[in-house]
C-alpha cells in the first residue's frame, strides 16, 4: 500500500546534493543508489548506503536509501530507525518529505497504522509539489479506511453576546404583576471555548456489514466580559459550563451499493451544566438514503431519545424526530442541502412540552476563493409551540432564526488542520418576553481538510 517510488527517491536524491566529497567514497554514489533503487537491488543498494554513512553518518540520502532496502527485505524495525535518523537529519522539505514517506510506510508495515496516518500528514505539510502531495493524501487514504481506529478532534473559541442564553426582557407579567428579572438570567456576553474528541472503531457487524462503535466527550467552558461581571457580580463562567460524554454504537442493515441503503445508530450519554449533574439520555435512531453521492442523495430520519433529568426529574423529556434532506453536490463542487424536521417533545413541564418544525438550508462553495478562501453558509428558522407558560396566561410560540457564514482557509493548514471563521446570527421571538433572545458568536476554530 505503502510505496516509495523510485520517481520519488530519485527526486529526493537530486534535490538533496551529495556533500562535499571523501576519497573512501565514489564520486556517483548517488547517481549509483539510484541506479540501484530503481533496479530493486536493495542488497547493493543497502552496502552502498552504509559505506556512505561509515564517512557521513547523517546523510539524509543514503538513511533514505537504506531506509527503503531494509523495508524491501522484511526489516520493518531497522527502516524506521533509519528514516527517523534521515529526518533528525533532514535539513530541507524535500529532506523531510521523503523521511516521513518512509517512516509511515514502516509504522504501518509494523502494524502502527495511527503513527503512519500522523507521518503522512507531515509528508503532505512538507510535499515539494502539488503532484506529490496529492499522491500523498491517496495513501493517507487508503490508510485511514484500512485503519478499525480513527480520532476526531474540534477545538474553537467563540465571542458572544449571550453566553448564558438569557433574556432579552428587563421584567416579566406574572398574573399581572411585573417582576424583574434577576441580572444573571439576561443576556451576558464572554467568550465560549469548546474542546472536544471522539475516537471511533469500525468492525464488521450484523452480517458482515459495517458496524462502528464511538466515544466521545465535550466541553465548553465560558469566560465572562467584564461588562457581564459588572452587571452580574454573582454570576462565574463556569455557572455555565457545559460537559458531555457519550458512547455510541452503528450498524448498516444494507450493503453500500443497495438501491436503497438502511441504517440504525444508539447512543447513551451524560451530561452536566455548571459543573452539576444536568441529565442521562439514550437515543436510537433509524436511516434510510438513496441516490448518487455525486450527484444528490435523499435522507430519512426517525429518532427517539429519552431525556432524564438529575437537576430536576420533573422536567424529564421523551422526544421525536421525523427529519427529511437532500444534498446535492454539483459539477462545480459547490454543494447545496434542504432539510425539514418535525420534532415532539413529550413532558411534565409545561417549559419543556412543546411541538416544533425546524428548516434548514446551507450552500457551500466548492472552489476556494483566490486559492485560499473557501465558503459555506447556512439558514435555518424553526417555530415552536408550546400550549402553556409559567409566566403567561396565554399558550406561547417561539420563533427562532439563525444565520451563519463560514469562511476556511485551507492553504493556512498544518497537518491537514485548517483555520476557519464563523459568524453566526441567532435570534429568537416569543410570544412570553421572557424567552426573547439574541445571540451573535464569531467563531474561530480548527478543522480537518483531509
């Protein structure tokens, strides 16, 4: 899977000079371990290489060479510590190219396929040219969909105008009497800085078919303005920190290549808010999808999830998912999805018991701006009915809007990670003053472009 070719090895070879000259060695000796490489000769090739680093025991060329012999011949150990010397010695890109093609290709000829992915992220930071970068990637790949162990990692920080999600109002009508609202339970503006990893491990499952099972965990902690502290002395960031952990499990019912491809997903979590106990959940959900990933593919979604509060058992939810969407990726790349869901929230609370129909609509550009910008944005209004309200008389409905746009730079990756900027608008009408909200987030954050 793994192969450096000779194509690759000579570039390395000429574009790394051998050094100034020792009598003990021929003046061709790189010319000749190219000859020798591209002959498959790695015996010679081998002898060759380690005469040259008897005199220069740090030459990046001849480690490479002996490096990709020692592979040839079943010694998977001794070529990754040669190539790990090439690239301790590795002085150019180039250099520390063909050092990490090499020592990828033995960490996963040494049943290290995790380590291999990481080094062949560093071969494509350091690829000389868009043709071998590319060749790259293919190998990363391939690994990767070789690999039962992946990880997945999200990391951002947010300003925003409502950490806290509170209100808008000043005061509220309680069976006709004003009350005003406790400065904490308004609107704060911090900052939001989220943390999370999930690390996944596919295996064949029911028939043979592709089964995955997942954990993952996520926090986001929150740092007050000062303008905030000032208007909630009280009130601390971490008042509103927000953790979760969970374990997932999938299965496909269906071949890949099914007209009409099925699918079942489970999960069970925790969650906490300000550092108490929030609630357990269980959720299963049921896919079925059709069509062309190339073209647009249509999705159908039936979910239920069971909500079990530890901070107050009246507020405990049943709730259901309906959900439509269609993605469609077009010639040019660009990619456009419409999604509708219909959801049912069944509980003791009036606060929580409520109705609600949610759509959506993104775009993203699949050409990057300039070579360096790409683009996405989304849309999505959602409408909920609840028939009562604690602090109203009359049944409530919310509307809630949200717009965001999305701006990557991939040519600022590191990697394969990337930057990214989001600017989210989100704003939500009610029909009880008290649930009015407005939030606006700038986002910045890292994600993979590969």
């Amino acid at each position: 899977m793994l192969r450096l070719s000779c194509a690759v090895l000579a570039f390395s070879l000429c574009a790394a000079p051998m050094q100034a000259q020792d009598l003990s060695v021929p003046n061709d000796a790189g010319r000749q371990l190219v000859r020798l490489a591209a002959n498959h000769d790695w015996a010679k090739a081998e002898a060759l290489a380690r005469e040259i680093l008897a005199v220069r025991p740090g030459d990046v060329s001849a480690l490479v060479v002996l490096a990709r012999a020692r592979r040839a011949m079943g010694d998977a150990a001794g070529a990754r510590e040669a190539a790990l010397r090439a690239d301790a010695n590795a002085r150019t890109d180039e250099e520390h190219y063909v050092a990490a093609i090499e020592i990828a290709a033995a960490s996963y000829d040494l049943e290290k396929p995790m380590i291999a992915q990481f080094w062949l992220r560093r071969a494509a930071q350091m690829a000389p040219s868009d043709a071998l970068r590319a060749r790259t990637l293919r190998n990363l790949q391939s690994v990767a969909a070789a690999t039962p162990w992946s990880l997945e990692g999200q990391f951002s920080i947010a300003p925003s105008s409502n950490v806290n999600h509170g209100s808008l109002a000043d005061t509220i009508d309680i069976g006709g009497l004003p009350f005003t609202l406790n400065p904490d339970a308004k609107a704060l503006a911090g900052v939001e800085i989220n943390l999370g990893l999930r690390a996944r491990y596919r295996f064949r499952g029911l028939n043979d078919l592709p089964a995955e099972a997942s954990f993952a965990a996520f926090t986001q902690q929150i740092a007050l303005s000062a303008s905030a502290q000032n208007k909630a002395p009280d009130a601390k960031g971490s008042d509103y920190a927000y953790d979760i952990v969970e374990l997932a499990l999938g299965q496909a019912l269906t071949d890949a290549s099914a007209p009409v491809r099925y699918r079942v997903d489970g999960a069970v979590g925790k969650a906490w808010y300000g550092g108490a106990e929030l609630s357990q959940y269980a959720r299963v959900a049921a896919h079925a999808q059709w069509g062309d990933a190339r073209r647009a593919v249509n999705t159908v979604t039936l979910q239920a999830e069971r909500q079990a509060r530890q901070d107050d058992p009246h507020r405990s939810a049943t709730i259901l998912n309906l959900g439509l969407r269609r993605d469609w990726r077009f010639a040019s790349g660009d990619a456009l999805a419409m999604a509708l869901r219909a959801q049912h929230t069944q509980s003791n609370s009036v606060e929580i018991d409520n109705d609600a129909l949610i759509g959506s609509l993104s775009y993203d550009f699949g050409t990057v701006l300039g070579g360096r910008l790409s683009l996405g944005s989304a849309v999505e209004i959602e409408h909920r009915r609840y028939d009562a309200s604690i602090y109203s008389n009359d049944t409530r409905r919310d509307w809630r809007h949200r717009l965001a746009l999305t701006m990557g730079f991939p040519k600022s990756g590191y990697y394969g990670f990337s930057p990214h900027v989001q600017v989210q608008i989100e704003k939500v009408d009610s029909t009880v003053d008290f649930y009015d909200q407005s939030d606006a987030t700038l986002l910045f954050g890292l994600r993979s472009v590969f």
